[in-house]
C-alpha cells in the first residue's frame, strides 16, 4: 500500500469509533462505506498527482447510477454549476455510462477534518442522485 | 470598517433600569420555584439566591457596497448579534453583500480569536478584498506570480498564458452562512454536441468542474468550490496553478469547439 494511503487509512480507521464508516484498505486505494442515516454509500479514496502544479491531490470519486439520455448529461452540467463541493463527472467505460461525483483536495497540509467533512459530502451527494436515478441503494 | 463605527458609538443604547424590575425577578423565581413541593419528601428549598448579570449593548451600523447593514455588538462575552438573528436571509447579490457584511463584521468584531490587524490594514491599503478575511488570495497569488486586481465580488486573476479568459475569485456562502472560496474560468461558448465531452473531462481534472451556467444557455465553464476556512494560500496556489494550466489546454485545445 502506497504510504499516503496507508496514512490517511489509519487517521479513518482510528475515527471510525466516533463516526458510522467501514474502511475497506487496497494497495492503492480505499474503499470507504458511509452509513447515512438508513442507507450507505461507498467512496473510492485514492492518490492523484497534479503534474502542472506539482502536487498530489486525494481524489474521492462515488458512484451514483446509469445516465439515461442527453437531456440527463445537459442537467449534470447545470447541477455542477450549483454543487457546494465536487461535481459529477461521466465513466463511459460502463455500458450504460454511469454519473459519479468527484472532488479533488490537496494533499499537502490538509487538515483531518476538511478530509472527512469533504467525504461526508461526496457520499451524502452521490447517495441522493442514486436514489433519484435508480431508487435503490447500490452503490 | 465596522471597527471604525464602534469607536463612534461610546454611548450604550440603554442606560435605564427596567422600572418594575422587581415584579419581573418576582415572576422568575416563581417560575423556577414551581413544582418544588412535588419532591417535599426528599429535599426542600431554603433559600433562593437572585443574580443580576449588568451588561451593554451597542448598534452598529455601517455600508457594505450600497447596502446598509446593522449588528449589534453587546452581552457578556462582546459578541455580534445580527438584527436578523442568525444571518441575512436576502437572495442574490443583495444576499451575498449583506451575508459577505455579516461574516466581515464576525471576524473583525468577534473577540475570539482576537482582531486581525494585518487584514484590516490590507483592507485599508485596497490589496485584499474585505470578503477575505484571512488574506488567503494576495498570498497565493503572490506564490504564483500572476496579474491580480480587486474587484466589487472578489479578485479577477489574467493568467499571462491566456489572459482574454481570466479568473475569478469570490466568496460565496452556502445554505448554512459558510463562507466557500469560489474560483471561476469561462470556457467558451456551449456547443450541445460537446456536452457529453465536457461531463467526461470532469474525471480528468484535478480540480473544478466543467459546468453550464445560467440554465444551459451560453458558456462552459470551470468552476470549484471548496470551504473557504480550510483554504491555506499554499494550497490554492497549487489549485490555481492546476486549474490554469488545465483550463489553458482545453481553450488552446478547442477540446469543447
């Protein structure tokens, strides 16, 4: 396992008693499952680098669910315009392609609780748009 | 600014004593001292002290952009109280300047932490907006070395790589009053055939969003958003730094045309 993620795995794992998250470790990635309130949502933890301004950013990326048609990928664009952290971005690897939101932090200085707070609202975000796109929780 | 203002108003608003100040502690004790014999068997008060807490209370009324605003500045603990309880509630430009007035007021006012100075005399040197309260913006821009100037909303930055489509920076405010640092680069005119592209160039960007304002009509636009208290000026010198050159490539590119 990379050593930032390895850093940033213990500061989760030694949080999870005050706070309702699993923490699946990778080699190079965490899987971090978020329970809110009766439902839970899964965010990708990773390491990104940022080659123009030299700095590693973590990447937090969560599932939400099929795009229907381009009317769906139009009204992405516009709720990026109005989401307080991270936006929705478009993984045409899947068949159909699938809405997922992304927020990127610097990794540098980063302060613990900005950490959490930012993966609370990546989960909450992504949970809300699964419910609208699919109804159930699968992601 | 509102600092200035309380040095004008030494008198306090209220210098009286509620005339039928007895029959008013009179009805409090009645009040907490009700229901007292329902436990007669295992305790019994014997006597009730009353403790009158002295304090003051000050308006304070000052302009933010053409907006007239008023705290109040008072109680044990020197705190800002807002006339309309916890925050303006107004929508729009009008509720970002009397929101943007309210959180200058809580940073210059409130005495915990103590009042930072260096940010007051930038402010009144013009090289930092009153809205950046932490003079996070001048530092990173100063990091970065790029052209900056000071606008009504914020900063606007004109990256000497594409200076006709700069930068800007604001302060904005979520749902709850928290302030979010907002960066901002108009991309180009929205092509509807394009929209699917920039959804996808989202999950290569290390920071922002490609995002259609004003309801889907006219430009793309890069936008991120981030709480503004846990913005160092390091780190979003490395942002800006990213989203520059990013955006740079996708103008220069013509990867949304």
């Amino acid at each position: 396992m990379s050593v930032l993620i390895e850093s940033l795995a213990k500061q989760l794992q030694s949080a999870t008693h005050n706070l309702r998250l699993v923490v699946h470790a990778g080699t190079e990635e965490l899987l971090v499952e978020v329970h809110l309130a009766d439902r839970k949502q899964s965010v990708s933890v990773s390491m990104a680098g940022c080659k123009a301004a030299k700095a590693t950013t973590i990447r937090m990326l969560s599932r939400c669910g099929p795009i229907k048609d381009h009317r769906s990928v139009r009204a992405a664009l516009i709720t990026n315009a109005n989401m307080e952290l991270g936006g929705l971005c478009l993984d045409t690897t899947t068949n159909p392609p699938v809405l997922d939101v992304i927020y990127h932090m610097v990794y540098e200085n980063h302060q613990f609780e900005d950490f959490l707070m930012s993966l609370y609202s990546v989960a909450k975000y992504a949970d809300q748009l699964e419910q609208k796109l699919v109804g159930g929780d699968n992601f | 600014m509102a600092l200035a203002m309380c040095e004008q108003s030494r008198t306090p608003l209220n210098t009286w004593m509620p005339p039928d100040l007895a029959s008013i502690v009179q009805a409090r004790i009645d009040r907490e001292t009700d229901g007292f014999d329902a436990h007669s068997q295992t305790e019994r008060p014997t006597a009730v002290r009353v403790t009158l807490f002295g304090s003051y209370i000050y308006s304070v009324e000052f302009d933010c952009g053409q907006e007239p605003e008023r705290v109040y500045v008072g109680g044990l603990n020197n705190s800002i109280f807002s006339a309309r309880g916890n925050g303006p509630k107004k929508k729009g430009l009008l509720g970002l300047i009397s929101k943007l007035g309210y959180h200058v007021v809580n940073a210059i006012g409130n005495i915990k932490p103590p009042v930072d100075k260096t940010y007051l005399q930038a402010v009144h040197a013009n090289s930092v907006h009153i809205g950046d309260t932490r003079c996070v913006v001048p530092a990173a821009i100063e990091i970065i070395r790029q052209e900056c100037r000071i606008t009504e909303r914020g900063y606007e930055i004109r990256p000497d790589t594409n200076p006709k489509f700069p930068i800007e920076l604001e302060i904005d405010f979520n749902a709850s009053g928290m302030p979010l640092l907002c960066i901002r680069r108009n991309l180009g005119v929205a092509e509807r055939q394009q929209f699917g592209r920039a959804l996808q160039l989202n999950r290569q960007l290390s920071f922002g969003r490609i995002c259609l304002l004003n309801e889907g009509e006219g430009a793309f636009c890069l936008l991120d958003r981030r709480q503004y208290k846990h913005v160092s000026s390091g780190q979003l010198a490395k942002i800006l730094t990213g989203l520059i050159a990013e955006s740079d490539k996708i103008i220069s590119f013509q990867m949304l045309q």
